[in-house]
C-alpha cells in the first residue's frame, strides 16, 4: 500500500465504499467481506499497454472543457480502462494506485453475468422465463417475488416495496447490505441472511410486468432462482460454464453471507481485461458458450415501451433492458455498476470498452453521461 496515503487498519466495513480507501479496497474485497474464489485457468497476462493514439482523444468533462483522454479518466476518478477492438486488446490505461493483475469489483456489471447465467440455463431447459419464481425458490411465496414471472424478474418489471438509495443509512438499503455482510451489524437488531431478507420484501400495489424499476434484490433473487434450476451453487455454474471456457486469465471473487448466499447483484470482483473478453463472448455471438439465442435476445433489447416510461429512461433514451443488460438505443450493449463501472460493447465498429473506477458518488448522472460519450468517441475512433 505504498502508494496510498492511509493504512490497511484504516479500512473497515464502515468506509470500505468511501474513497480515498477505495482506491484500494475495491481490489481487496475480500478482505472485508466473505467471497468464495471462482477459479480461472490462471494464464499468465502480457505487459499492460498505453493509451496510444487514444491519448489525444478530445472529451467533454463536467465543467464543458475539452480535455485529453488521459486527464479525463484522472479527473474523473478512474482506476482502468481497456479498449479491445476485433478481439485485440490495443490501448490501455491505469491509476497510479491500480494493480491490472488484481481483480476490481464490477458491483452491478455483476447482474449483467447472472442474466448471462439465466440465458444459459434457459437454453439448456432447466429455467423458464414463464415459470414462477416461487417455483424455484418457494419460501419467496408471499413476498414481492411469490406471484412473479421469471421473465419479469430478468427485465426489473417486479412490483416490489423498496427502496434504492445506496447513501442509505438506516432503511431498506442498509438493511439489506448488513444481510450481505456489506455494511457493519446493528447489535441490536439481528441480521437476516440475505436470502431470508429477499423472501421478506413486499409487494407493491402496480401488476408485475408493466414498470422498470431497477431494484438490486431483484439480481440476489434470480441467483436463488439459478441455483435451484441448475442444481449448483451460482460460483460453481459460473465457473464450468462461463470463467474457465471463456479462458479468463485471473481467479474472480464473488461476495458470499453467512450461509453462503451469492451477492449476485454486485458482489463479482475481476480484473479489468478478464471483463473485457467477457464483452467480447458477448460481441461476437457466444463461440459456444453462451447461447446464440440469448445474445441474439440481449442485442434485440427488451420491451421499449416499458423502458421509456421507466425510471432509467433518461439514462439510454430509446433503449431498453434485458436480462440485466443495458441494450443503449444506439446500437450498443452496456453493463453499469455504482462508482463507475462499465462495460460497453459496439457491435459496429467490433469495439468493447472496459473502465473500472472509485468515484466519490455511488451515481452521479451528468458523470454517467459524459463517460456514455466518451466511450462512444473511443468506439468511433
């Protein structure tokens, strides 16, 4: 930790998420909360590469100035970025503080893997999108999830009572986050695991199907919903089916409670190359990993109507969601987690754009929108 200006005894629970720590603790994950390891074939990593040419890319920054691509990501609290174009990764970019061998929390990209999961399984006939999550998990039975599709479950269109608000500090969110061992314990509340939690959320008055709201206990329920379809626990699918044949070259982590239940919606932590090669399975149809039809779903988006009439709607105009996928309007795929993360597939131009981050701001929507452009430059260029 050298080149940090703060201790590991600095770090805990309580500030893991805060920076200037997480600058470093989003590589370290694992030393604050349990993961279990989802191994790789463990190649070794050619010498990182330089922006290039890309370096004198022009990019707007929050303040309306023209600045370099380089100064860009420093302003804006990056950590990586990686631009593979026709399969070859060909500029790169680190923070001073980044290790590219380390893996980095992805947070809510992670959703984007357990569609990716869903898809897999409903190729293979043991998940039907028709089929009621309480069929799979049927302790959901009289919560949110009880009368619920599996294909609205994928599309975050479930009428549930909760409330997303990650600088939460003491309702919905909070609660949630101690069950995922995320956030330190009330001593006097107990802590639910997080599948006794998701089995608890309410409903809301609105039918199933008919709203896009993202909601992140959504992703956490479709990996109980996963679990019990393929008969594995969700690092293990991920593993035999996607992490070893992709060929990724680094172990991922994934965030566990204390019965082992994945945090499926944000708890995948993977080095930033490793996500990009993920973004080209997706860019190039699968290679007999993931089904043709489910990337030709992902691509064909979902329900645009529901997505213009959704609370994201101004984030892709004339875009739409689709197991857990951003499909952005543009002809583009997009994959999106708190404090920066993105992975941004061009199918066009055979580009995918992987940038990890700390930003200060779980969200921040005039940032959001300025990386959304810069990673549409990079593609054009």
């Amino acid at each position: 930790m050298t080149s940090h200006s703060f201790t590991r005894a600095d770090i805990d629970l309580s500030n893991w998420r805060a920076r200037p720590y997480s600058t470093w603790s989003f590589q370290n994950v694992s030393e604050f909360v349990p993961s279990t390891v989802i191994r790789s074939t463990r190649k070794p990593e050619k010498p990182a590469l330089d922006l290039g040419d890309f370096a004198k890319l022009a990019v707007d920054n929050l303040a309306g100035e023209t600045i370099g691509l380089s100064d860009f990501l420093e302003e804006s609290e990056s950590d990586a970025l990686v631009i593979m174009r026709d399969g070859e990764i060909i500029a790169e970019w680190q923070a001073a503080h980044f290790d590219p061998d380390r893996p980095h929390i992805i947070f809510s990209i992670s959703k984007s893997v357990t569609g990716l999961l869903a898809g897999i399984l409903i190729d293979r006939g043991a998940l039907s999108l028709d089929e009621l999550v309480s069929t799979y998990v049927p302790d959901a039975q009289g919560s949110a999830y009880g009368d619920l599709k599996v294909k609205d479950l994928l599309t975050m269109t479930v009428a549930i009572d909760f409330s997303e608000a990650y600088l939460d500090k003491s309702g919905d969110y909070d609660r949630y986050r101690r069950a995922m061992l995320w956030n330190p314990e009330h001593p006097d509340e107990p802590t639910p695991t997080l599948r006794e939690l998701l089995c608890s959320l309410p409903r809301a008055a609105h039918e199933h199907g008919t709203h896009h709201a993202y909601r992140s206990p959504n992703a956490d329920m479709a990996a109980l919903v996963i679990e019990a379809a393929g008969g594995q626990r969700y690092a293990e699918l991920f593993e035999n089916a996607i992490w070893k044949p992709l060929g990724a070259h680094a172990d991922a982590f994934l965030t566990v409670d204390r019965a082992g239940n994945a945090r499926a919606s944000g708890g995948l932590s993977m080095t930033a190359r490793d996500l990009t090669r993920l973004g080209e399975l997706v860019r190039t149809g699968g290679h007999g990993i993931l089904p043709k039809r489910l990337v030709d779903e992902l691509w064909e988006g979902g329900n645009r109507e529901v997505w213009a009439a959704g609370e994201q709607r101004l984030l892709y105009p004339g875009g739409s969601y689709r197991y857990f996928w951003y499909e952005t309007g543009t002809g583009a795929l997009a994959g999106m987690g708190i404090h920066g993360q993105q992975v941004w597939i061009d199918r066009a131009t055979k580009t995918v754009i992987v940038r990890q981050a700390s930003e200060t701001l779980p969200v921040n929507d005039r940032l959001d929108q300025r990386v959304i452009a810069m990673m549409k430059a990079i593609s054009a260029t």
